[in-house]
C-alpha cells in the first residue's frame, strides 16, 4: 500500500487500511502543508490507496516506487 493526500473528502479510490499493519493504522489522517509560514496552511485529507495504483500520486512520486525495497 502506499498513500495518497487529497484536498477533497472523497478520493479517486477506496482507502485500504495495509493489510501488513495493526489496527492501530488509521484509514485516513489528517495533514498541512505549511507554506514555510508565509500564508495560511493547506488541510489535506491523506489515505492508503493500492501499489498497483499509486502511479497516480501527485507530482510525480508515483515514478519513485521503483525505488523501493519489496
């Protein structure tokens, strides 16, 4: 599983929780960018989507999971 932000409440995929982590692993989570303190914070809504999708991160971080260790 990898993880995806979005700054709407619905994402493009179901939220998974990985199948490797406790319960303790959230569905979803809140996050901020925080613009280096120079405006106001961006709130994303981040959840776990599949591998097999991730190529659809944002800004192109899809293309870095070839770098990962299985």
């Amino acid at each position: 599983m990898s993880r995806g932000c979005s700054a709407t409440a619905t994402p493009a995929t179901p939220s998974r929780r990985p199948a490797n982590h406790g319960s303790s692993t959230p569905e979803r989570w809140p996050s901020q960018e925080d613009h280096d303190g120079e405006q106001e914070p961006t709130r994303f809504e981040c959840f776990w989507i599949p591998l097999e999708t991730a190529h659809v991160l944002q800004s192109g971080q899809g293309a870095l999971l070839g770098l990962l260790d299985a």
